[in-house]
C-alpha cells in the first residue's frame, strides 16, 4: 500500500471560520487530507496545506445544492476510504419564532438535520465495512434550553444530540464512534449576523466562554465519548440542565425577552 492510499481523509462541513476553521488546521497539521466545504469559496491564502481541488463551494441549507455537493465531495474522494466527518456547519437565531422569517427557519432545519442526517448516511456504511472511522456532529448546549428566543437553534440542536445518541446505540460492536459535541459559547464570528443581533454578549458569564481551539482539543480527547461539552464549568451546568427537576429554572434563566428589529 502506497503512502498517498494510506493518508486519512476528513470532510468538514462550515470550515470558513471559527470551529470549523480550527478543525482544519488542527487535522491539516497532523498530515491528514481535508475535504471542506461551505458557502465561501476557496482562498487562496488558506493558512493550511489545501488546494482549491479539496474544497467543494456549496450552500447546504439548499437542498438541490447540498444534493450536488455530497455527490462532488463523494467524486473528490476518489474511491479512498473516508476516515472522519465532522457535522460543523451552521448559524444561530436570537428573535422570537414568529419574528423570523419562515426560509430561515427551513434553511436552518435543512442545515442542522436533514445534512447531518444525510452524510451520516452516505458515509456510515462504509466505516461499519471497514470496521473504523469517525463522526463527530457539532450540536450546542442550547440542546437542554428549549426556551423563547431560541426555539428553532434549540430543536434542531436537540434532535442532533438524540440523533447521535441512538446511531451510537446502533454501532456498539464496531470500532465506528459518533459523538455529538455540545459547546457553550464559542468565541467566533457566529453571532454577526442579522438573525442574531438582538443577542447581548455582555449579558453571558465569562466561563461560559471558550474558543475554537479547546473546543476542538477537547472534542477529539473524548472522541470515545457519545456527548461532550466542553469546559469544566459548562460540564457541570450541562449535567444540571439535563436534570428535569433543573428545567423550569433553566428555561427561566435562558429565556430572551422579545425584542423589536434594530431600526
């Protein structure tokens, strides 16, 4: 077997900026191939050893899009077996459910599940034939806070962690892991956007705070572990949430006022 044959392969879906970004750099670093994709295109000052031949230009909360994008990323694979998926992308909503836009909604529930649910399945049978390989879907601690102001980002990061959950009970027996990765509040570019700019940064405790860097040195630490949060802090608060005699309190405590659009 030829070095290039035995090199392992990522895809990694949102790898513009932030974890996913991170994620790049940390598998680039150890000699692994990293197939990206996202809505930006390739640039050309990439900080890590990739070409535009490894990045697949693709906006998958579209589903014709997303359709064409799988089958490209399948044909960049080049019959080499795939190692690790990581489910990264997605964005964060602030506003009330009915303050939203309803293709936001859709677009968002295109992202977050039916993508995650459809690579898993185009990648899981070959990993259980092999009998090795690796996914991890990026979920959110919001996944315990089904709450106003957040009702969309919660549900579908809530049906991630289920998803993950059960799939797990399905691969026992094999060398195959998925893990569902349920971060705080990540230091990243995701909170500029219109959908969240009724979000206050400064009303969020500091420990709850961490960067892409430990959220990605942590999730690959746990990789045998099904749910990880990471921050010792928010391990702690993310077993209270977990508690339904801790709910009530918890919703209370995360729940945003409705807030009327910046003029």
């Amino acid at each position: 077997m030829n070095q290039a044959s035995e090199r392992k392969t990522l895809i990694l879906t949102g790898a513009s900026r932030g974890i996913g970004h991170a994620t790049v750099k940390r598998f680039s670093s150890a000699g692994w191939r990293v197939i990206t994709c996202s809505r930006q295109a390739f640039a050309e000052d990439c900080p890590w050893d990739a070409g535009p031949e490894d990045h697949v230009q693709i906006d998958l909360s579209d589903p014709v899009d997303r359709d064409r994008g799988i089958a490209e990323m399948r044909d960049r694979l080049e019959g080499a077996p795939l190692t690790a998926l990581v489910n990264n992308a997605g964005f964060g909503q602030s506003k009330y459910f009915v303050d939203i836009d309803i293709e936001n909604h859709i677009a968002m529930v295109n992202l977050h599940v039916h993508t995650p649910v459809r690579l898993c399945h185009a990648v899981l049978p070959g990993m259980i034939e092999r009998d090795r390989g690796a996914i991890i879907n990026v979920a959110s601690l919001s996944a315990w806070t089904p709450c106003a102001g957040i009702v969309q980002y919660s549900a579908t990061k809530q049906f991630l962690v289920a998803f993950t959950e059960a799939v797990n009970e399905e691969l026992k027996g094999t060398q195959v892991t998925i893990q569902a990765l349920c971060p705080a509040f990540v230091k990243t570019a995701f909170f500029d956007t219109q959908v969240m700019d009724t979000f206050n940064e400064k009303q969020v405790p500091k420990w709850l705070w961490t960067t892409p860097d430990e959220v990605v040195r942590y999730s690959l630490k746990r990789l045998h572990q099904v749910v990880v949060i990471p921050g010792l802090a928010c391990r702690i608060l993310g077993r209270l949430m977990r508690m339904p005699a801790a709910q009530p309190i918890v919703r209370r405590l995360a729940t945003n006022k409705r807030q009327k659009d910046k003029p």
